[in-house]
C-alpha cells in the first residue's frame, strides 16, 4: 500500500520555467491538499480539492494552479518559477474535507534559481 | 480565524530525559487537535490525536490532552531516545475545518 506518492523529489528549475508537480492516493480519499513548507513558517495550505471535481485556494494560492484530473490524482503547476517558490512542496489526502487524520507523501524539495 | 502557537525550537535534549513541548491554540467551534512528526527527509506523519476537551492521545510513548479551559495541547515523553530527533508539528482541524498547522520544532535528542 503506497499511501500518497508524489513526483518528483527534487527539482531545480529556472526562472519563468514551468512544471507540474503529481500526486496520487490509492487510499480511496475524498480530499487531496497541496501545501509548502517553508523555515519558520510550518505548513501553509496552497489550493486544496475538498472532492473530486472541486478545487479551492488555500492561503497562499498565487503563482500555482491546480487539476484534480480524476479521484486519486491532484496535480499543482507553476506556471512561470519565482524564487520565492522555493520550498518543499507536500501533497497530503484524508477521507473527507475536514477529516481527522491526513496522510502525506515525503514531499518536492523545489529549488529556483 | 484558526491559528496555532509553539514553541520554537531547536529543542535539544540528552537520551532518556524528559521531554515537552508547548502548544496553545485558538479556535472557532470544537475542532480536533493533533500533533504529528516528520522524520528526515520525510513528509509528515500523524502521531497522536484528540477530538474533544479532556480527551488523552497517546502513541509510541508520547501523550498529549485536550485542555479546552487553558487552549493547550502539550506534547510530553517521560524518557526520549535519540530515534524521536525529529520535527514535531501540532495542528488543529476536523469537525468541517481545514487542518492548521504550527510552525513546528524540531527536536534533536543525543547520547
């Protein structure tokens, strides 16, 4: 059971590059969350998708969007890198929209230069 | 809105000593609270929880209660080893609300 893979590990991209960060769950969840984690600041929510069809910003949405292609894929795309979007990147996913408990993948540790 | 406070790290401990870190929160409704841990180079991973006010999570030796009257949710261990040298984050969330995390601490244990 592989709870909630993301792809890829690491990346190092240059300014104004794109790229799409994946994320899958086979754990039949309801809920999927994209956040970063940067020093100091813990974890912020970037866009989530409380079900499969609906997606909504978090608190820091800007510079990203999001495609929840199908129930266990939920994708995040820069569009044109920033450094200030360096950081690790997670994709977490729970039962329902304000579960008790979400899982999350071993994150994207994104560089921009 | 939803907000949690701990305390800053790095907490730096000898193996075997006793361990707590603070968490106070401030909360809408009746949410969840819960602290989870994330290993080097690891995502995050739930370590305890608690649903209600008065309500004891525990595992692996860590515990934490729900103290609605003091907003508090202080993670403890009676005697670290250094496998726990990790970052601990504590959150709030269930019940409808989104999960609001910490900022975390890190906590390094030696020999």
């Amino acid at each position: 059971n592989a709870g909630v893979t993301q792809t890829p590990k690491f990346q190092v991209l240059k300014t104004g590059q794109s790229m799409t960060l994946q994320c899958a769950q086979d754990m039949n969840h309801n809920s999927m969350y994209w956040y970063r984690q940067d020093p100091g600041m813990g974890l912020r929510l970037i866009y989530y998708s409380a079900s499969e069809g609906t997606t909504d910003k978090g608190e820091v949405p800007n510079g990203y969007n999001v495609s929840r292609l199908n129930k266990r894929e939920f994708s995040l795309r820069l569009e044109s890198a920033a450094p200030s979007q360096t950081s690790v990147y997670f994709c977490a996913s729970s039962e329902a929209w304000g579960s008790t408990e979400a899982f999350f993948g071993q994150g994207t540790r994104l560089t921009v230069v | 809105g939803n907000s949690v406070t701990q305390m800053e790290g790095p907490v730096t401990l000898s193996e075997e000593a006793f361990l707590t870190i603070n968490c106070t929160y401030t909360a809408t409704g009746y949410p969840s609270l819960f602290w989870y841990v994330q290993y080097p180079g690891e995502g995050l991973q739930l370590l305890l929880k608690a649903t209600k006010a008065d309500d004891k999570g525990s595992n692996k030796g860590f515990e934490a209660t729900y103290r609605k009257e003091t907003t508090s949710f202080h993670l403890e261990k009676g005697s670290v080893q250094v496998s726990d040298s990790a970052v601990y984050f504590c959150a709030l969330g269930g019940g409808g609300n989104k999960l609001t995390f910490g900022t975390g601490t890190q906590l390094k244990v030696e020999l």
